[in-house]
C-alpha cells in the first residue's frame, strides 16, 4: 500500500466525477455526516489511497489549481522577504528566492516530482493541518487532503514534516495517513500550537472560527504571528458574518488581529466552488504588527468560549478548561 501512495503525481484526462452542491459546514463543529459522503460498505485503504491519486490527477489539470499556485506563491514570496529581512539586505533576502529550482532530494516528500516549485528560499518551514474531515468518505474532504499533499510537494516541505488532526478520523484514515508519510497527531490540541519560532504554515478549510483564535492566542506576538500562514477562512469574511460585539467577545484575538494582517483570497472556479470556497491566505506582515497598540499585546487571557454559542469545534474533554485553571490556582495560593 505504501508503494501505491508514493509513486509520483501524473496528469490524467479528467473524470466524470460525484457533484457536492452543500456548502460545507466546518468539519471541526460537530459529529454529523460530511457533505457528499459516498455510501460503500466496504472501502479499504487501497481503494482510499487511489481515490486520493485520482483526485490529485483531476487538480493538476485544472485551472483552480495554477491559479491558487500563483496566488500562493505571491503570498509565501512575501513572507520569505520577511523572514529573510532580519539577516540582509531586501534585495538580499529576493536574490535567496527559488522559484523553479530541482529541490535536493533530501528536501523533497517522498514521492515527490522534481520541477515547479514554491518560493522556498533559505526557509525550513513546517505545516500544521486542522479539520481536514473523513476523507475516506467526503469528496469535499479528499480534496482538501490532496491540495494539501500537492502543496507540501510544490513548497518542498517534506511530508514528516505536516502533522495533521480532526477529531473525527476513523482508523482507516489514520493508517491511510500514516501511509502517505504525514505525522497524525494523537492529541487534540483545539489549535492550540506554538510555532516555536519556526516557520509554519496552518492549512485549516472550513474550521470553527474558536480554533483560529486559539491559534492566534497561542502565538500572541509579533515575533510568532510574523513566522506564520494561515491557508483558511477568511478573516476578512469572518468580520463581515458575525456582528461586531460577538467577534469581540467571543473572538478577541481574532477582532484584534484583522489590522495587522494581508489576506489574499484563493481564486474561484466553479469546478470547487464547495470545496476551497471562502478560503484565503493570510500572513502578518512585521511593519502591520508593530502598529498595534501596546494594550493588544498586552490581553493574554486563553479563550473559554463559556459565553459562546454554537461553537463549531469539537473540544478536547482531557484538557482543562481556561476557568478550572484558574480556580486551582486559587486553591493553590490560598
């Protein structure tokens, strides 16, 4: 099986393939069935790993896909420009930039082709995927998952290096997962990750909005905002859809971060209108961060969500909340 799953990408005639009219809801919000699940009793590994191959053909040759390659590439360009300032010159840090380069092969994902590729550079950067949703059964999922295994390619971000979490995958997805080389996380984080001062890129489509202001909360700074992207909802939207006082409120770091970002949204096309709609890409220039008052920087207080209605991600019941926290430090002190 893993044979099969890491022979390199090819360019195939399209197929007729299974129309998905809903418009997803986050995957992250609650148990219910997936839009456009296929209903076979039996699927295997095998038949999951040659959808996911199938898949990955029919977005190479679509127009969706070079397009959101170049509005990427614009986006990831720019954040190399940033991540390299700090060492030279800007004129420096654009003569690293490699934009057709052959990736050495200790670079590449296995399974890899070696070509066109990502604005790479210097950088050594990380992926973290959230929420990508029961691929096995989901179209709209098996998408998602292999525009992020194409993407891993094309950015030359070796797959060990993707870990990758929903709460909802089934075994078979994880040891379909495991298959393809990327790091299935055991633990459900809520978004809450640090980037440690690496580079890293969130992929999270169609997620809970509380798991981007975990993520946000949990990289509170400019020298962590400023290493990150974020391929996700758009931020720009978010503010559009919900009222102010409920973004506020519920999403404070997200409410205070919509002055220090560029967002870029990926282009749309009505071959995967359900699929990457209302997707951008974000990232936190330096200068836009350094504007913002010293009081934004100053709120640090982790997201509870108890005021918050129809959260839309599925918590991890382990870890403690926020306000137990708080009431054992209490006891503690007292």
């Amino acid at each position: 099986m893993a044979a099969a799953a890491l022979e390199p990408w090819q360019t195939a005639a399209p197929r007729r393939r299974r129309s998905a009219a809903r418009r997803p809801r986050p995957r992250e919000a609650t148990a219910a069935p997936a839009p456009a699940r296929e209903a076979e009793p039996e699927v295997d590994g095998a038949v999951v790993l040659r959808r996911i191959r199938e898949a990955g053909e029919d977005l190479l040759i679509s127009d969706f896909w070079s397009s959101a390659l170049e509005t990427i590439n614009r986006c990831l360009t720019q954040h190399l420009e940033q991540l390299n300032a700090p060492l030279g010159t800007l004129s420096e840090a654009i003569g690293n930039l490699h934009l057709d380069s052959s990736p050495d092969e200790s670079d590449v994902a296995p399974g890899s082709v070696p070509g066109e590729t990502l604005v790479t550079g210097t950088c050594d950067r990380k992926c973290v995927c959230y929420g990508i949703g029961n691929f096995a059964t989901c179209v709209i999922a098996r998408n998602q998952l292999t525009f992020l295994l194409l993407f891993l390619e094309k950015c030359q971000i070796p797959r060990s290096h993707c870990w990758v979490y929903d709460p909802l995958f089934s075994p078979l997805e994880i040891a379909v997962l495991n298959t393809l080389g990327v790091i299935v996380l055991s633990e459900n984080e809520e978004g809450k990750r640090s980037v440690h001062g690496e580079p890293t890129i969130f992929y999270m489509l169609h997620c809970g909005t509380a798991l981007y202001n975990n993520l946000l909360w949990s990289n509170w700074s400019v020298d962590a905002l400023s290493k990150m992207v974020i391929i996700g909802n758009s931020f720009k939207g978010l503010e559009e859809r919900l009222l102010t006082r409920i973004l506020q409120r519920n999403y404070a770091y997200v409410a205070k971060i919509l002055k220090g970002l560029e967002e870029h949204e990926l282009p749309q096309t009505s071959q995967y209108t359900d699929i990457f709609n209302d997707t951008s890409v974000h990232w936190f220039p330096v200068q836009k961060l350094k504007q913002l008052s010293t009081d934004t920087w100053a709120f640090r207080e982790e997201p509870d969500y108890q005021d918050c209605e129809d959260l839309e991600i599925i918590r991890n019941k382990t870890a403690p909340s926020a306000a137990d926290s708080g009431l054992r430090n209490v006891l503690s002190v007292g």
